[in-house]
C-alpha cells in the first residue's frame, strides 16, 4: 500500500532510522538492558552512562547545564510538573497565573485545574497574527502573582512568540517564567542563556525522537523551585519518581544532537518547501494565510480556504496527502480550532481551514504535488458548492 505523503510534521514526526538504531541498543538481551537505578553490576552501570549521555545531549541543543534536565513523559506532563508544581511551591506567596488564550491543551487544562483550587488565572488575548501584548502582560501581573506560562511556538500557526522580551517582563517583577518549548527547540534557535526563563517543557516526537519522552529544563542558577507530581524512589532530583525508559531517553538525547547539527541547513530547506507550496497555493483565489509568514517557523502554513469546507477538503485529499486542520489533541472534537478563533475568525473560517507542515522527508517533488492535489481538489469543491 502505497503511503499518502505526510504534511503533519507538527502532530508527530517520524522517529529518524539513526535515532532508532540508537534506541535498540537498549532493548535487547544482547544489549545494555539494565535499570539505570541499578548501581551494582555492569548492566546498571551502562544503562545511567546511556542516560547521562543523552542529559548533555539534551541540554547542548538549549544551552543548558545536564543538571537542569529533568526526564518526563513528554511536553504534557513537562507542562503539568512546571504549573501545578511551582503554584504548590509558592501557594503562600500567592495564587496567579498568566497565561495565553492561544496555549496547547496541556498548559490550559492544568490551569482549570488550579481554578478549581482557588487560583485566579489570567488568559492574555492575541492579535490577529496571533501574537500577544507585552503591555497587557504587564498589566495583568498583580502582586499575587507567582508564575507566567507562555508558549513559544504555537502548534497551529506556527507562530514565534517573543519570549525573551516576555522572559525580560517576568524577571523584572521576580515571577517565574515557563515555557512549552516543544514545537520550537530542534527547529528554531533556542538558548537559555540568552532567555530569562526558569522552566522549558520539551518533547521528542517533534524532533525525529520517540513519543513517550520529554523532559523540563529547570533552571538551576537562581533555583526554580517546584513541588513534585509523582512520588516514589526520588528519581531525577526528587522531582519524578519512576524507572527511567532508557531507550527512549537515549532515542530522545540522539535526536536531539541530530538536531543541533541538522538545524542550520534544515530550516532553510523547509523554508523554501513552505514558501514553494504557498506560491502554488496563492494563485488560488480567496486562500489566506491564518497567522503570520513573518514570525513563524520554517516548515508551517496554516491557511483559511475560503467557502471551502474543510472537512471535505481534507477527505477529498485522501488517499494522496496526510492533513490535518489542527492540534492532533484535539483533532477528534468537532469544535471549531480555539486557537484560529482567537485570531478572529468566525468558526465556520476556522474549519475552513489547514494545517500544512513540511519536514526532514518532504521533497521538492512532495510539495508540488501536494500542491497539485490541493489546487484541483480545492476548484472541485468549490464548483460544486453554492456558496461560491
């Protein structure tokens, strides 16, 4: 059976051949098996080198100390660890949160979580390229107000956040920072020492790594200090208890040095793979971009098909294109993208529209048939549809 090419490189990415040869040394019998908890015999001995390896690996990609990193399940429990755990932390100091309308459902549902404790949580708005204002973050903070969540890249649009300037506000006022870093290390440059922010949740499978791992960066100089989730046996510093997966942490460190040297020539790669497609695209009439070209990531266009319906379209590009009309999260609800309608557009805009993004295995030759397929499915409805 032939594949449908794949334009979903923000829900997943496929895990790199090099990336999985590394993780099947820590599988079999024949191989280095053992707990890295366990400290008296070879086994154990190899299992945590093949874990701290991948800690430095992890931390070179951001710039961060190995001691920072600390092994979760992925960006969603990064996220939960990061927000319940320094509002616990600091419940005496006070009980606010700020936050943005447009995060993934692992930041917003934590903090509904903390609204159900007694915490009051502020949802700064966005404009309609999606980005936020830094005079109404500044506004909103109170002296109550003990943690800023705000995500890098948003994992619908694409869009870039100014997280250093947000960083720059939070510190001034002596509040902890946190950022969902997971659609942008491994793609964008990110580097901690330039970014005053104390917590980064991140994930592996956006970056040719297995799903089931991640990690938060937790600032160590001044100290972040949070409570943990998960009790039992005090792995990772006390703040997750649990056995660690070595495979897929080893999978994680070894996707993330491919990253670091793969990035520089990659983004640009993928920027002319997006610029292409939206080339094609734009010689459609009534096909807007959701967000801005300017300030997002290479490899993504998120785009409003005007009196088109999406659902439709996206059936219709089947079995030749694998697209999506947003978050993989909350891909099975039939609402309206919270996030394309925080920038404006009506819900009937927001199914209306796609999420295309390119990655590591698109070609040239992938994009312009993608292209094709769309143009000719696109004109095939809309001369069937009375709206147009």
């Amino acid at each position: 059976m032939k594949h449908p090419i794949y334009l979903d490189y923000m829900a997943t990415t496929p895990v790199d051949p090099s990336v999985a040869e590394v993780m099947w040394r820590y599988l079999t019998p024949t191989g280095e098996f053992g707990n890295p908890a366990s400290i008296t015999h070879v086994y154990g001995w190899r299992a945590k080198e093949a874990v701290e390896t991948a800690r430095e690996q992890v931390a070179g990609l951001i710039h961060a100390e190995p001691n920072e990193i600390i092994w979760t399940s992925g960006a969603t429990e990064s996220n939960n660890l990061a927000i319940k755990g320094v509002t616990e932390f600091f419940q005496e100091k006070g009980k606010h949160v700020i936050t943005c309308i447009t995060e993934h459902k692992a930041v917003l549902d934590p903090c509904r979580y903390l609204e159900k404790k007694g915490y009051e949580v502020t949802y700064l708005p966005v404009n309609s390229r999606g980005l936020i204002n830094l005079e109404q973050l500044q506004q909103a903070i109170r002296s109550d107000t003990v943690l800023i969540s705000i995500m890098h890249v948003n994992n619908e649009i694409g869009v870039i956040q100014d997280i250093v300037k947000v960083g720059a506000i939070a510190k001034q006022h002596g509040i902890l920072f946190h950022v969902d870093a997971a659609q942008s290390v491994g793609k964008i440059a990110v580097d901690v020492q330039q970014i005053p922010v104390d917590l980064m949740s991140l994930a592996s499978h956006k970056v040719y790594g297995p799903k089931g791992i991640g990690a938060l960066y937790v600032r160590r100089k001044p100290r972040a200090r949070l409570t943990p989730q998960i009790h039992g046996g005090g792995h990772e510093l006390g703040l997750r208890s649990g056995t660690l997966a070595t495979h897929q942490i080893a999978g994680m460190g070894a996707a993330f040095a491919l990253a670091q040297s793969l990035m520089p020539t990659e983004s640009i790669r993928l920027a002319h793979l997006r610029d292409l497609l939206w080339q094609q695209l734009a010689e459609l009439p009534s096909v807007t971009i959701n967000g801005s070209l300017q300030h997002c990531i290479p490899g993504m266009l998120n785009i409003h098909v005007h009196k088109t319906d999406g659902e439709s379209l996206i059936t219709a590009l089947q079995p030749t294109l694998a697209i999506s009309s947003g978050s993989a999260c909350t891909s099975a609800e039939v609402e309206p993208s919270y996030v394309l309608t925080a920038l404006g557009l009506t819900g009937e805009e927001a199914k209306n529209s796609l999420r295309i993004c390119v990655g590591r295995y698109t070609t040239e030759k992938d994009i312009m048939t993608a292209a094709t397929c769309l143009k000719e499915k696109i004109q095939w409805l809309r001369g069937m549809s009375p709206l147009w």
